[in-house]
C-alpha cells in the first residue's frame, strides 16, 4: 500500500515541484492549502485566492487530490498575536519561525494525521536525517536558499513525520523541473515578506495594529538630533528611513537603541560605531531539535538573522534556563526579538529568542533599556 503524504501547497513553484517528485516517488499524495490569513480583511490581502488557484492548477496537472484549510484562528491567536506582542516591547520578532513552530508544523499536522497521513511534506530547503532513532534538521543543500533557520524551533514529533522533497537541490534544479514538467508556477515569483502584510507598506500595517507615539532621536553622546515616528517603526542596525541624513560627518546614521519607557531612538554615526557591536546574548525560551540540550558549554556557530554567515560562538546555559551565547569576536546588530539559531556543522541544533545583547563598550549599556 502506497504511504500517505499530505504535502503543504503555497501555490509557489517550490511546493509544485515537491508535489511532482513525491508522485514519481510513489507516494499517494494530497495537496493541502493553509489559508492563515483573512483575504477579505483590508490589512493584508496576502494573494491568498491567487496562490490558492495556482496550487490546484498544479494539483490538477498532477492529478492529485488539493484541498483548502482554514488555520486563521490558530494563526491569529498563536502567531499574530505573538508578533504584536513583540513588538509592544520594543522588539523585532520573527513571525515565520513561530508560523514553522505553531502552524506548519504542529495545527498542519494534527490535522493531517486525522486524515490518516504517513508523513506531511513541505517545499522548504532542508533535510531530515534518522540516526539512532533520532531526526535530525540539516541545512538544505542549496546555502542561498537553505530555510532551516526558521524551522529551528519544531522538534522530534514533527521532524519524525516530515518530508522535504526539494531539500537536496538547488533552486535552479527546481525551476527547471518545474519547467521541464510544464508546471503552470513554473516562471511565478518567488514570495517574499511577511504574509500577512503582503505587498502593503510595513510601517502603514503596524500603525493598524499598534499606537506608535512620536519623540526624540538622540545620538548616542546624548545630542538631540531629529524626531521619529514611533519606535515600533525601527529595528537595531537600520539605517534606511531614520530621516535625519546630512547631520554630522556625512557617514551614515544606524539606530543604536530604543527606550521604550523615555519614548527615545538612539542612534550612532559610522556603520562601524562601537555602540552598533555586542560580544554575547541572552536567548530565551530555547528550543532544541532533538529536545535534550547538548553537553555544555558547546562550541558550535551561529546565525543571529537569516542569510547571515555563520559564527562562531561557545553556548552555555544560566540557571535561569536562558542560554548565555558568547560571540567569537564582535557582531554588528543582533537584535532582540529575532532568533538565535545553533549548528554543528550542517546540523541545526535549536534555537532561542534574543532576549538581551551585552554592548561591546559597556558605557552603551543604557542604548537598550526599556
């Protein structure tokens, strides 16, 4: 008897060519569309229909069963909800790990396992290896399109459950099968953003959700410099769209800081201005693929934001349960909110919340308090 794989279709070419090699693979396989967000609501249209009916023109083409299910309940109250939370505390978050964490890979499941699957599928570039009875997440083999940083937070009951169809090739391999198989998302665009915000301006969604309060913009040798337009609108390290260009030596402005409390951005001059550099972290809430830490303290590398090279870092854990990660020489912008995500070579470990960065100069301290 042929094994079940319900597979997530996004309608984008990545899940069509996964849809493609589970058939020729001899899978029974059943496309599932996620509807997460409100198309009808007037924040975010996220081309939910759009995407809906490319996934069943290649369900189609395949002939493969395709079915659509609504997760916007579970989306709001477990994901949503979790971004604007984060950034009420001044933070940066990011909402496609909790999505992996909450939604792909725990509500998509439940529900594929009531319908008697073997395994649930997803077009994401990573691989799952079985060892000793233990699943582990590697890199997908294509390093400019490896995704295995946000699928950092599931664990062993998903990964024992999952396919990634596309994990072993490049992107180029996958659009060629795409257009070799005359797959109708053969030329679509890759997506990108959040998709709640879809192709919407990103400060005009957030003013929707959350008050943003204007004040004062402070370099960071106490000098009042300019105003911003709510802090909710700035992350650690940016430097587009500070608005306070042509002040100073000419060098570029990067945000240093936010003081929720005091209602100021920091800011420093020079992308290589000591007060933009930490030398360790905090993480919080950690996660572990194979939900067991390693021994510690660890030295292993890691990525502080997605496409970042790795670093190399030595882990340890606090009494706390929070991990303290300790840089192997100064990184410029690890922001709180994002997440730490740990490798041993092409294994992904796990990963934490940035909850605390400690400065490079101590007398930077003051940038982050809230």
């Amino acid at each position: 008897m042929k094994k079940r794989v319900i597979l997530g279709m996004s309608g984008g070419v990545d899940s069509s060519v996964s849809a493609l090699l589970l058939k020729e693979a001899g899978y029974e396989v059943i496309g599932l569309f996620m509807k997460n967000w409100d198309e009808k609501d007037e924040y975010g249209v996220c081309t939910a229909t759009e995407d809906s009916e490319d996934a069943r023109k290649v369900a189609n083409q395949l002939g493969i069963p395709y079915y659509s299910i609504n997760f916007e309940e579970e989306y709001w109250d477990r994901v949503f909800t979790y971004f604007l939370d984060e950034y009420k505390k001044g933070r940066t978050p990011n909402p496609d790990v909790m999505c992996n964490q909450e939604i792909k890979f725990n509500a998509f499941l439940d529900y594929a396992l009531k319908l008697d699957a073997d395994y649930i599928a997803m077009g994401h570039y990573a691989q799952v290896e079985e060892r000793d009875g233990y699943y582990y997440l590697l890199r997908g083999e294509d390093n400019n399109k490896d995704q295995s940083y946000f699928l950092s937070r599931i664990g062993q009951k998903a990964l024992s459950r999952t396919l990634f169809p596309i994990g072993h090739l490049e992107k180029k391999e996958v659009r060629r099968l795409a257009e070799e198989n005359n797959l109708a998302t053969a030329k679509k665009k890759d997506s990108t953003g959040i998709c709640f915000i879809g192709e919407r301006d990103f400060d005009e969604f957030l003013d929707r959700y959350l008050l943003a309060k204007e004040g004062d913009i402070i370099d960071v040798d106490g000098n009042k410099i300019g105003r911003h337009s709510g802090l909710i609108h700035y992350t650690l390290g940016q430097r587009r769209g500070i608005g306070i260009g042509g002040i100073g030596t000419g060098e570029p402005w990067f945000v240093a800081g936010k003081n929720l409390k005091k209602n100021i951005l920091y800011v420093a001059q020079g992308e290589k201005h000591p007060a933009l550099y930490s030398t360790s972290l905090i993480g919080e809430s950690p996660s572990w693929i194979l939900e067991k830490a390693p021994n510690m303290p660890l030295k292993c590398t890691a990525k502080f934001r997605y496409r970042q090279k790795d670093i190399p870092v030595t882990v340890d854990i606090l009494d706390s349960g929070e991990l303290h990660i300790k840089y192997d020489y100064p990184v410029k912008a690890v922001t709180p909110g994002q997440v730490a995500v740990l490798y041993q070579d092409e294994v992904c470990l796990g990963g934490s919340i940035i909850k605390s960065i400690e400065p490079l100069d101590k007398k930077y301290e003051y940038l982050n308090g809230n």
